[in-house]
C-alpha cells in the first residue's frame, strides 16, 4: 500500500507564514503525497511551490464553522479554483442540520459543486457534533449532490476522526462517494485501520511522521 498517495498534507493554523507552506510543499513533493491541504489566501503561493509535481492543491471553504452564506461559500470556491485549487473541502453548515433543513444543505452542495466545475469537492460534516442519524442524511445528500467525498471532521471543533464514524460512514455511502478521515490521525496504525475502514484519503498535519512510522504530535 502506498500510504503516501492517501495524504492530504495539511497546514490550516492562522499564523502559517509563507516559509511553513513552502515547507509543507516540498514534504509533500519529497514523499508524494496526494495534495496539500491549505488555507485559501495561500493557494497561489502553493500554486508556485508545486509548480512541475504531481501534487494537488486542497483548499477549505467556510472554514471551520461552516456557518458562511452560500453565496458566500459558493463565491469562495469559485475563487479558490481560479487561483490553482485542484480540491475543494466544504465545511456543512451544521445549524441547518441541526434544524433538519435539507433542501438548503442539498442545495448548497450542489451549487458548490458547480462552482468547482470538474475539481473534487468534498463536504466536511464535522461529525463529533452530529448524531449519528445525521451523519448517515448528510452522507445521503451528499451522493444526491453528486459529491465526490464526505469527510469526518475540520480537527478544529470538539473531536477528530473516529473509527467508529468511517465505518458508519463507508456502510451508508458503500461506493456511491469517497471518504476522507481528517484530525486525530496519529500513528501509522492508525491511517491503515482508517483506510481498511473505508478512507480513501487522510487529513493530516503529521503525514511526514505518520508514512515514517513515528506518532503525529500535531494538533491535527
């Protein structure tokens, strides 16, 4: 297994300066990972570093509340595509969850999605806020979106990614729409039991020591 080509190298702390993006990409060019995950004020600095690899470029959006409008979200995402984003990863508005409002979630995904033209997007439902029936409708909606993958958390609110949630997650959605399992991922056992679950991609800050076989002791 090449575990490398599951990671989403990702630097999201506010205080990132332009030399810890440009750290960041040279890890994942060096152990070819799948893209870096960034803010988007940094995408065209990334956009550079990357320049001549096979490494993507994954931005957040409504990030890490999930709380922005939807044309705000949808403004947001057309941006980060014209600047060099190749994925797109969506923070759910979790107040219309909570409020059982689910053509306004539906509706929001696939304006997203058409926002990214043919770029992946995936839907982060923040899960360690969610019961696990709601998991299971925004997993519903998000194949109804046509989505390319839901995704377990931000690793900014109470709790990251759990075993338990890829497994709901990967028996709700079968083959319909990916999985990606972010914050919490700390050991290289970890990530594997994470993919045998049902992750086709990993979320973290610590993929450098992870793929090494050394424990992530990042916060993400």
């Amino acid at each position: 297994m090449n575990l490398n080509r599951y990671i989403d190298h990702t630097l999201l702390k506010p205080d990132a300066k332009k030399s810890d993006i440009e750290k960041i990409c040279k890890e994942a060019i060096d152990n070819e990972f799948a893209t870096v995950c960034i803010n988007p004020c940094n995408i065209e600095n990334a956009k550079e570093f990357l320049k001549n690899s096979n490494v993507g470029i994954t931005t957040v959006i409504g990030f890490p509340l999930g709380a922005s409008t939807t044309q705000t979200k949808v403004f947001e995402t057309q941006d980060a595509i014209q600047k060099g984003a190749t994925e797109i990863d969506m923070v759910i508005n979790i107040g219309n969850v909570k409020n059982q409002e689910w053509n306004k979630i539906l509706n929001e995904m696939i304006e997203i999605k058409n926002a990214a033209k043919n770029n992946i997007v995936k839907v982060i439902l923040e899960n360690c806020l969610l019961t696990k029936e709601e998991i299971v409708k925004c997993c519903n909606l998000a194949i109804e979106a046509k989505l390319d993958f839901v995704k377990t958390s931000t690793g900014f609110s109470t709790g990251g990614a759990t075993f338990g949630d890829v497994e709901l997650m990967k028996k709700t959605v079968e083959n319909k729409i990916l999985i990606k399992a972010a914050g919490g991922v700390r050991t290289y056992d970890d990530a594997i039991k994470m993919i045998e679950l049902g992750a086709l991609r990993l979320g973290t800050s610590g993929g450098v020591s992870i793929v090494n076989g050394q424990k992530n002791d990042k916060e993400y």
